[in-house]
C-alpha cells in the first residue's frame, strides 16, 4: 500500500474530472443553480433545530448561536465555493487531493450515507404528515414517499431541480407565513417565543454558556459545507462573486437557518399543544392549518429531498465507480437509493437517526476543517488550480488520513462524555464540535507545512 504525504496538485489548472477545460457556457445558469441549491431552504429539519435549540438554552441564547453560526458558515462557504467554481471540483474529486484515492472513497461513501439519512429524516416528517391527516400506516405513507421522489431525480440535477424548485419557493415562504399568522390567530400573540429561557431539565450547563451550545449544535451539521462543494462545481465562474454571497454565502444561511429557526421558535412557543421533536412541528402544523399544513409540508420537504437523493445517488456511483471500476447508470444508483431510504424508513429509525448523524457529522466536521486548512495552504492562498486524474494519485495521503482519523478520534471522545458521565453531556456538546474543526484544520496545516516539499506528489 503506497501513501502519499501532501497530495499537492498546485501545478495543474483548472479541469474537470476528465483533466479538460470547462467552458463557462457547459455550467448552470446563475439564476438556474441558485433556484437549485435554495431548494434546501425548505427543510423542516432548519426548522426544528432552531426551535428545540430555543427549547433548550432560551431563545436569546438561540438566537446568537444562530446568528455565529450565519457569520461562520458564510466565510467557509465563500471559501469553498470559490475553490469549487475555479476548479470544478465535487467532494469526491476534491478528496484525492487531501486523503488520496482511498480515502476519498471513504469520503464519499459518507457523504453518500450522511444524504441518505436526511432524505429518510425528511421523507419521514412528509409520511407523518399524511399520516396525521388522512390516518393510515406510516409504511404505507412511506412507500409512496419514495415512490414519488425518485423520478424528480431521474435525469440529472441541471434538468430538474431549477424547473422544480422555481415553482415551490414562493408556495413554501407563503406556507410558512401563513402557519406563523394562523397560530397567533388562533394561539393568541405573546413575547414568550422571544423570553422563554432555558430547559433547566437539560443537563447542558457544564458546557458553558447556552449561545456556545447552538453554536456548535450548527457546527455539527456541516454536511452542508459537502453540498456546497458538489453545487457550486456546477457554476459559471462569471458568477462568482453572486454565488460567494447570495447562492452559497451568508444571504442564503440567512434564510435557511435564521428564518426558519425564527419560524421554529415561533411555532413550538405558540402552539399550545406542539411538540419540540423530529415530527412534533409537523404534526402541530397539519392539526392546525389541516390539510393547507398537508400542502406546506410536502412542499418544503419534496424540495429538499430533491437534493438528498441527488447527492445520496451520485455518491454512491462515484464509490461503486471508484472501489469496482464500474460505469453504471446513475438512475440504477438513484433506485437503489431510493431503496435503501424506503428500508431505514421501515425502522424505528427517529430514535436513532439524530445520534447516527452526529457520529456521522463528526467525521464531516473534520472533512471540512481539512478542506479549510487545504484551501487556505494551496499556492495563492485561494485554492486557485485545478484537479488531476485519478491515476496521478496515491491510494492514500498520509497528511490527510492521519489529521482526519485524529480529528474524528478528538470528536467521538467529547461526544460520548455524556455517555460517561451525565453531568459533563453539556462539555461534549459545546466543544465536541469546535476541537473537532479545529483540531482537523491547525493539525493538517502543521503537518502539511512540514512535508510539502519533500514527499509532496510531483506532476
């Protein structure tokens, strides 16, 4: 097995996987990729974190975290788009560069994986909804979920998500306007939603203060940063400035979490009778708007889904491809998707799913604060060359793995503290996160800089 230090590809411009030039004319269209991309505006799970964040540490405590978390994943987005828009690079290409051919099958079998457990997440709060309303078993409801979803996805993102999601923005904005209006009609209007303080129930206290919590809550749902990378491939570098800040920058988090967290709070502090949980939103949603709270949902999470079937099926043909050296149809990836989503959703997978993100969200956490540190150590500090064949590269960059298993080790050590001891759960939960980027971007920067040069890989 040969293992590569650095992986550096700094003399190599800018090409796509096949190692050509990319004309602006062969991308999306800005307004085409925005539309595409805002389509993950409207998933409920925005929602609910933001609301049981609130639940948690108070809203106010909530609101700043949220507000860190816009700023932060503003600058990173910015950072990768740019990288990505220049070189046309997807998470699965990009991750030869920083853990070699191996590790970026790992990568993307993740990644894949972290994709197909939101789309059964949200695909669930959709079956519950029919469920709530029309009564039924939720395999049933389920079953016709997927069956629904998967030929939005057949034939590619550049066909449907810009035809699709054009048309289902403005009616998911106006739902959620019309379920914040609708409760204060009927729930009365309050300031409780903007001065509810704390759970004390929550054993979080020992991590520090509530605002360090949701923050790193938002940190560790950084897979966000992995679709950013494999949308913005996709853009005209004409576009780079409008798809920095408005398409994958802070303009669209601001959206995605601010708004939708604002709504969450609002809703779970009104509704009299909701529940802070993965279906409880949706549940008080269809029991109060009835049947328009049947439309809302299904709209907000048949857009989002869009996006986790997409990127669930094309990551796994990119492993298949990679580990078998096969060329499959990417439909026949995007039905065995849509099996394996329809399988888990047959589990009682709600009281597992958020704890198998998280383990999950760990090793994304460290992906991205590598994919920082390399960003920011590559020539120009831009991140401005381009990617290499396949067959240029080693099976594994040493750098790269050994900073990524650490970092993961760092993140899953604070992440069971709770586990150990109940009284340090708020320890883990603030800073699991933080170390976790932190420990990935400074320890690859350290061993990068110290390799490069004597090992790196020389094209």
């Amino acid at each position: 097995m040969s293992i590569n230090l650095t992986g550096s590809n700094d003399d190599v411009e800018a090409t796509d996987a096949m190692g050509r030039e990319v004309p602006d004319d062969e991308q999306m269209s800005r307004g085409s990729l925005a539309m595409a991309w805002y389509g993950v505006v409207s998933a409920m799970f925005f929602v609910y974190i933001g609301a049981v964040l609130a639940v948690a540490y108070g809203t106010v405590n909530a609101l700043i975290g949220l507000v860190l978390a816009i700023i932060v994943y503003g600058v990173i987005n910015s950072l990768i788009t740019k990288y990505a828009i220049n070189n046309r690079t997807t998470v699965a290409q990009f991750s030869r560069t920083i853990l070699g051919s191996g590790g970026a099958a790992i990568a993307t079998i993740i990644f894949a994986l972290v994709a197909i457990y939101y789309a059964v997440f949200e695909g669930l709060i959709v079956a519950v909804a029919f469920q709530t309303f029309f009564g039924g078993e939720l395999w049933m409801w389920s079953l016709i979920v997927v069956i629904y979803s998967t030929p939005l996805v057949i034939g590619g993102v550049r066909r449907f998500l810009d035809k699709l999601n054009g048309w289902l923005l403005p009616i998911y904005w106006a739902g959620l306007i019309a379920a914040v209006i609708w409760s204060g009609v009927q729930y009365g209007v309050s300031d409780t939603w903007i001065t509810q303080g704390a759970d004390i129930a929550v054993p979080f206290a020992s991590g520090g203060p509530g605002w360090l919590a949701t923050f790193a809550a938002y940190l560790g749902i950084m897979i966000m940063m992995m679709f950013t990378m494999d949308y913005a491939s996709l853009a005209k570098k004409a576009d780079m400035k409008f798809h920095r800040t408005v398409t994958f920058g802070w303009v669209f988090y601001a959206f995605a979490y601010g708004l939708n967290a604002i709504v969450g709070i609002w809703l779970v502090f009104t509704i009299t009778d909701i529940e802070p949980s993965e279906t409880g939103i949706a549940q008080g949603i269809v029991g109060m708007m009835g049947f328009l709270g049947v439309i809302l949902i299904w709209v907000s999470q048949t857009r989002i889904n869009t996006a986790n079937y997409f990127l669930g099926s094309a990551n796994l043909k990119a492993f298949f491809d990679r580990i078998f050296r096969t060329n499959i149809p990417s439909v026949v990836f995007v039905i065995i998707a849509a099996i394996i989503i329809y399988l888990i959703m047959l589990l009682p997978i709600l009281e597992y799913i958020l704890l198998a993100l998280a383990w999950q969200g760990v090793l994304v956490t460290a992906w991205v604060g590598i994919t920082v540190a390399h960003i920011l150590m590559t020539k120009d500090n831009r991140g401005e060359r381009g990617t290499i064949e396949d067959n240029s590269y080693k099976v594994f960059n040493g750098v790269g793995v050994l900073t990524w298993l650490i970092a993961t080790i760092v993140g899953i050590i604070f992440l069971q503290f709770g586990t150990f001891n109940p009284d340090a759960a708020g320890l883990g939960a603030s800073w699991g996160p933080i170390l976790t980027f932190l420990t990935a971007a400074g320890l690859y920067a350290i061993l990068y800089k110290g390799v490069k040069g004597k090992t790196a890989l020389k094209v």
